[in-house]
C-alpha cells in the first residue's frame, strides 16, 4: 500500500457509443482501488468525439483541451460513428478533428498495446487450441505520432505529358533519425525487462522508410542494448505468423500504420477487439484508451465487455501513477472473473453456460467483488 497525498487528477473522455458505458465500470473499478490503495482521484469528465461535436460544433473543443492539459493523465473511451462518418469537413470527423489531434498535442510516440489471452480465456479464440501454445502474451509497441497518419495529404488533378488529366492523391510516409530512436530504446528495454526476444516488423523489400527504420534499430540494438536478441521480419509474414503461431511473439516494435493493422489482427487471436486495452504515451503526458471503435451496434445495451477500458485504466495506474501494485490486482480481478466463466455476450461461446452470460455492469460489479 502506498500514500500519496495529493489528488490525482484524471481527466474522463467517456467519448461515444460503448464509451460511457465502458468508461462507467471503469470508475467503478478506480473506485475501488483508491479505498483499497489509499489513492485519491479526482475526475475530471469532458466531451470529446461526436458527443463534443453535437455539443460544441467541435470534436476536440477548447474547454477538452483545457481539461486534458491540467490532468496528471487522460482516460479515453472510443469515439465515432457512422453518424460521423459524413460530415462533410473532414477535419471536424472524430479520427482527424480529435484523435488524432490528441495524439499530436501531447506526442504521445509510444503505443502499448499487450495481447493477452490467458488459458482461462481460450474458448474465445477462433483459433484451435493448439496454435495457442501456453497462452498468448505480446506487446505490442507502435510508434504513434509518425509515419503515413501524420505525413503530407493532398488531393488534386495534374495534367499527364500526354495532355491528359488525372485525379490522383497522395499521403506521405515519413520517419526522423529521433523519432525511430526513441521507440526503438523503449521497445528493447521492453523486451530487456522481460528477458525476451524482440520483433522488429518492417516491409525493407520496398519500402525507404523501412530500409532506414531498421538501420537506426539496428544502431540502437549494437550501441545501446547488445544483450537483446533480436529477429527482423517483413511485416506481411508477420500478419502470417500472429495466427499459425502467434506465442513466438512477445514484444514487437512497429510503425504507425504497420501497426495499426497487425493490433487489430492481433485482437481477432484472441477472438475480441474488446480484450485490446492500449496506453498512449508522451514526454510529458500519456492518455489510455481501448484499441477499438465505438461499437454503435451494441452501445446502450449493456453488453460490451469493459475489459479493455478496464485495462487501460490499470495500464494508466502502473504507466503514469507508478501504481504496479494497484494495476495488478486490477488485472489479477478481470482475469478471476474470466476465469470464473463469465463472459459478457459478444465474448461467449458455445460452451458457455447462460447463467454466466452477464451484462456489461454486472461484468464491473464483478471485478470489483474480486479486488
Ligand atoms: C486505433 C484506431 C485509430 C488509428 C483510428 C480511429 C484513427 O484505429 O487507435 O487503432 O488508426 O490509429
Ligand atoms: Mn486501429
């Protein structure tokens, strides 16, 4: 147990469809642990998404802004929706207007993403029990601020030497000597701190920025961290190789977009996007959010599973409270409750008893019970 005498100032973006339902049993849980670990937090709840954008004409308004600066870390739930899908500047659309804004305001580089799927959960893999080995247990690490997201956009037509003219448009992937160093240094102290090989993903066949992302990895690996072992795959045999035999991996370093995807995949192994909590974290301030959308189809149900939120919010108490211990037993609670055979709907299969189907509220009730 730990004192801390100060309140802990959080800032809540329950954000849009699942998201305040998720983002409820999240409290829920914060709750809880700041009785059992004498911690104390304060709040802070802001608009921010397509709920911001109804509200304030805006997804990412001044007042969040204002909110997300002040706060010692920010817990975001997911936003979006086809509502939002058609407005038509696409800046003011909850990806462009706020996400990825939020991440550019406070360069939050390093994603974490850990894929967990414990033996108590294997039911809810699509894969055969064999593929699975002794359980999956990866991290994920993306660089966030970087590459073909943030690079140059444009649109337009150009007039071929033929006379021609074509619609054409272009993003541009671009990576700093800086920014591959410093995703490179956290990726192996990673895969240092937990004695493991790391996976560094890339497409050097034909892609320049992967050509250079490797030789500042590689540069990083001799000067810096030798004792790391390290493979270089090609990203496409990756996405190959995270389902035949996905507990050969254990941390893997990839670039935005690159990892964007194989998250996502990653998810599918385990059978739900709603087991990918995720941090996301700066120099001077991280955010957590879940790695998935906002699920309009199931939101106001009280079927999500809050797992992922859940488990942003412990990513959040061991990342930017230095809570371990806190975020543990947080952890320790949600995989008691799988283990116990609860599932929420769209987690359950067909060897799940109906009496453990349970509701996304009796899901947090649970884990608070089992703290
Ligand atoms: C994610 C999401 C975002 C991304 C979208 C919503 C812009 O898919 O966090 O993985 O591509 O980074
Ligand atoms: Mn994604």
């Amino acid at each position: 147990m730990s004192l801390r005498m100060s309140a802990i100032n959080i800032a809540v973006l329950s954000g849009d469809g699942i998201g305040p339902e998720i983002m409820a049993e999240t409290l829920k849980v914060l709750a809880a642990v700041s009785q059992k670990f004498r911690l104390t937090f304060d709040f802070c709840p802001a608009l921010f998404g397509g709920a911001a954008y109804d509200q304030h004409g805006h997804p990412f308004p001044p007042e969040t802004q204002k909110v997300c600066d002040a706060a010692d870390a920010i817990l975001k739930g997911p936003i979006g929706g086809p509502k939002y899908d058609s407005i038509p500047d696409v800046n003011l659309r909850p990806e462009r207007g706020a996400l990825l804004p939020l991440r550019k305001r406070y360069d939050t580089f390093a994603n974490y993403r850990p894929v967990r799927l414990p033996l108590a959960l294997q039911d809810a893999s699509p894969l055969k029990k064999e593929r699975l080995g002794q359980g999956v247990d990866i991290l994920m690490i993306r660089e966030l601020v970087g590459g073909i997201y943030f690079g140059k956009k444009e649109r337009g037509t150009k007039v071929l030497e033929s006379k021609k003219e074509i619609h054409f448009a272009l993003d541009v992937m671009e990576y700093t000597e800086d920014q591959v160093e410093r995703i490179a240094r956290l990726a192996f102290a990673e895969a240092q701190k937990r004695k493991v090989k790391l996976h560094n993903i890339h497409k050097s066949n034909v892609l320049q920025t992967s050509v250079f992302w490797n030789e500042v990895v590689d540069r990083i690996h001799k000067q810096e961290f030798p004792s790391v072992s390290i493979e270089h795959m090609l990203v496409d045999n990756a996405a190959y190789q995270l389902v035949v035999n996905p507990s050969q991996f254990r941390v893997m370093l990839l670039e935005n977009m690159m990892g964007d995807i194989l998250t996502d995949q990653a998810g599918g192994v385990l059978g739900s996007l709603g087991l990918m909590p995720s941090a996301c974290i700066g120099p001077q301030k991280a955010y957590y959010e879940p790695a998935h959308g906002s699920a309009p189809s199931i939101a106001g149900q009280n079927i999500a599973n809050p797992y992922s939120m859940i488990g942003s919010a412990a990513l959040m108490l061991e990342k930017s409270f230095g809570q371990p211990a806190a975020a543990e037993a947080i952890w320790n609670a949600l995989f008691a409750v799988f283990g116990a055979g609860y599932r929420t709907k769209e987690l359950a299969s067909s060897v799940t008893p109906g009496a453990k189907i349970v509701s996304t509220s009796r899901f947090g009730d649970l884990v608070v019970e089992n703290l």
